[in-house]
C-alpha cells in the first residue's frame, strides 16, 4: 500500500470541484487519496429522472448537451454545452472533490480599517447583516442605486473574519470583480482576499474571502460559511438556473445568505424564509432622479438616413460640456448611431461587451476625456461617473426591461455635490416596462420621505 501523499497536494481541491486536467497532483498521488477516500470521485454527467444533469453547473436542458468524437475515450461522447467556458465536462469524465477543508485557525480581530460613517439606512442595512450571519440565515438586502450597498456589509464581513468563517461575495460582473478587490483590500488590510474571475490567476481556493464572477462560483463546492450574491437580479444570474445552483452547491449546509439589488425581481421577494430589509434612500439622502419620457418618431428610420430625431440632437447639444451616457437597444444600432453623430459633429465614442477597448474607453470617460459615451446596457449598472446626465434611445425596445430602466437612471445624481441631473426615455411608444420603472423611482422615493 502506497503512503498516503502530503496533505499539501490537496491545497488545490480544498472546496473545490473540478475536472482531472484542474488538478495538478500527479496520478500516483490521485490514486493513492481516492483509495483512501479522502479525495472522492463521481461521474460528470449523470441521467436523471430520465434527462441528462451536468453534476458541474445544473444544466438539464437536452438542448444544451452536444456529442462529439472524443480523443479522450475514443468514442462518441457526450459534453455539457452550458458550462463549456470553463472546460468541457463530458460523459467520460469525473468531478474530484474533498471532505477535508482547511483548518480555519486564522480568526483575524479588528481587521476592519474604515473609519467613514453610516447613513441611518445603511446601519440598518448593517446590523441586519450581523444578524444574519450570527443567525446564519438568509437576508435580502432590497437598496436603491447609490444607496451605498459595500459599506453596508463592513461590519458583517468583520464579524465573519472573527468568527474565522469563510466567505464568498459573488457577482455578474468581471468589472465587478476589479473594482470590488482593492476596495476591500483597503479596508481588511490584514484578511487574505482573492479575485476569481475568467482569466485571473488566484491560485488557493482557501483564502478566507474570495470575491468571483458568478461563473467562477460552478467551481466551488460546499466551501463558503457566507455568501454575498451582489446584484442577484442582473444579468445572467436572475436568467441563468444553473447559476443558482452554482451558489447552492457553493454553500456549506448552514450558510448565511445576503443577496443585494437594487430591483430584485417577484420569485426572489417571495422566497419563503427571505427576510427583507428595503433601504429606500441614497446615502446622500437626496431623491433618486425621475425619468422623463420624450417621444420621438420612427428613430430608427432617421437612423438608416443617418441623423436622429430632432429632440434628441437638441438635448444632446445642450450638454456638450457635461458627461452624457446614450443608451442604445443594440450593438448592431451603435455604427448607426456613432454615423448620425458625426454627421452633426457631435464627438463621441461607443461602448459594448465585447469592445476590445471597454476598458481604456470607460476609463478615458471616467477622465474626462470622452463627454459622450454611447453605451449598449453593459454600462446600465456598477458604474459611478459624477455629474452625470443619461438618455436613452428606444426605450420601448424589449432589452429595457423595468430593471434595466431603473438601473439606467440609478446612474444619475450619486454624488453628494451633484445629487440631480436629467434622466430621458426616447421612446416611439411607452410601455409597461417604462411605466413601471416610473412608478418604481417614485414609490421608493415616497418611501424614503417616510
Ligand atoms: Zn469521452
Ligand atoms: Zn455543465
């Protein structure tokens, strides 16, 4: 009998799940702990009720499975097409995991290094994170845009890290991810953190906080004492089951929950045992800014003559000093638009998920530099710019859902020196997603009076 390998090797699966080829330990070492059983093995892919279940992400939709020639078993194998981005899981293939979990020996105290104060909603907010992770149950944190939801968790990750816990803060956003670490970096100087997000190079999955995109989340498994699912209504989380059970499979059995948003949608709200705390003012305590709808025309039949309805070249050349953000419905609209704009010199650049340049763009914006941003929805939240003002283009178009419209204009009026400016739906025929997300701003802004 082979002697059982150094506890080290498994470093790398400590609350982990992940393929063969995610593993560096060699094969000798592998054998010898799935003898002992202290690393288990079960198949990728499994049937059941009759239906195909990817063990990794929860796909089950027949039509997100492909089969293909494998070089790996020399037949034709099936593979799950939904979680492909992360590797391929195949029929032929196993996810490793481990019971053993690393020693949480590290209690840090007074790790919190922030010394700014709390509106009277955020330390609402705050003690009911404390609360919940002393309780460990499930809490939604229902916040408006600009209600300053991070600072809201200091307290609770403080109480976590002395508690020696382990904690998960998932979000949909890459962006999200880079933002979000050295602002806790600064503020838990002495707490390990560590960024997973497609392409990053964190390397041990037993640091005490990990901050992940939600879809770096599909490679943990039964790892974290909290997890924080920030943005629990944007895209692709609130479309997306197989992210949900990401999160479930994530969670140790008693896990704290805390979801934030700003428009958690119906299916979250009645979550049975969801507590919900709603905090209906900016920290600022200033309203959150009313759209204004402005019809105007058949805009896209301007757009295929390169120019834009009249009022929206108006208010467009009205704030030519100001920094202005032009929603779009579409990538495909942006060429069409950015044309329209140079026909009548108004300067410009366009922005979207897949621009190479995104980043030098928004951060050009970010300057200064660049007063006219024409965006797709990729920048309706997690974004920050002071004075500024917003439009959207076609917001009768399906992609402006109510959530989107109210994140959209959540983007306006963050700054305590600025707390106005001018939100406008260009639209060619209301709908109810734009009466709702009227209705929405208001009520909350009734709220917060109260
Ligand atoms: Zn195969
Ligand atoms: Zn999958």
């Amino acid at each position: 009998m082979p002697h059982p390998p150094q506890k080290a090797l498994l470093a790398e699966l400590y609350g982990r799940r992940l393929l063969r080829d995610e593993i560096s330990m060699l094969q000798t070492a592998l054998d010898s702990y799935l003898q002992a059983e202290t690393i288990l093995k079960e198949p990728a892919l499994i049937t059941q009720n009759h239906r195909l279940f990817c063990v990794r992400c929860g796909n089950q939709h027949p039509e997100r499975f492909a089969k293909h020639p494998c070089a790996r078993c020399q037949r034709i194998c099936t593979y799950c097409r939904h979680c492909i981005m992360l590797g391929k899981v195949r029929s032929c293939e196993h996810l490793y995991s481990t019971k053993i979990q690393p020693r949480t020996s590290s209690h840090h105290s007074h790790v919190l290094n922030w010394k700014g104060t709390l509106s009277p909603g955020q330390t609402k907010a705050s003690e009911a994170v404390i609360k919940a992770i002393e309780e460990q149950s499930a809490l939604l944190i229902w916040a408006v845009c600009g209600a300053g939801k991070t600072e809201m968790l200091f307290h609770g990750l403080e109480h976590a890290f002395t508690k020696g816990y382990r904690v998960l803060l998932a979000t949909p956003r890459t962006d999200v991810v880079k933002e979000l670490t050295p602002r806790l970096t600064n503020v838990f100087p002495t707490v390990p953190i560590a960024s997973y997000y497609g392409g990053s190079d964190a390397k041990d999955p037993s640091t005490p906080f990990i901050i992940a995109t939600t879809h770096q989340v599909l490679r943990f498994y039964k790892a974290f004492d909290v997890i924080i699912v920030d943005e629990v209504d944007a895209f692709p989380y609130s479309y997306d089951k197989s992210l949900q059970y990401a999160v479930t499979e994530a969670r140790k059995p008693n896990a704290t929950m805390i979801y934030l948003s700003a428009t958690p949608d119906k299916p979250l709200r009645q979550t049975p045992g969801l507590q919900t705390i709603k905090i209906a003012k900016r920290y600022h305590g200033h309203p959150l800014p009313v759209p204004t709808f402005r019809w105007c025309g058949h805009w896209r039949r301007k757009l295929q003559k390169s120019t834009l309805p009249q009022n929206v070249l108006d208010w467009l050349k009205q704030r030519q000093r100001k920094p202005v953000f032009l929603f779009a419905p579409s990538v495909a609209l942006l060429t069409q638009i950015s044309a329209a704009l140079h026909k009548h010199s108004l300067p410009h650049q366009t922005v979207h998920a897949t621009d190479p340049n995104r980043h030098t763009t928004v951060e050009a914006f970010r300057k200064g530099d660049i007063k006219l941003l024409v965006t797709t929805t990729i920048l309706e939240r997690g974004v920050t710019i002071a004075n500024l003002d917003v439009a959207v283009l076609g917001a009768e178009d399906a992609v402006f859902t109510e959530s989107a419209l109210v994140q959209i204009a959540g983007r306006v009026g963050r700054s305590t020196d600025d707390p106005t400016g001018d939100v406008l739906f260009f639209h060619y025929g209301r709908t109810k997603a734009m009466l709702a997300a009227k209705r929405h701003i208001q009520q909350m802004n009734r709220e917060g009076d109260e």
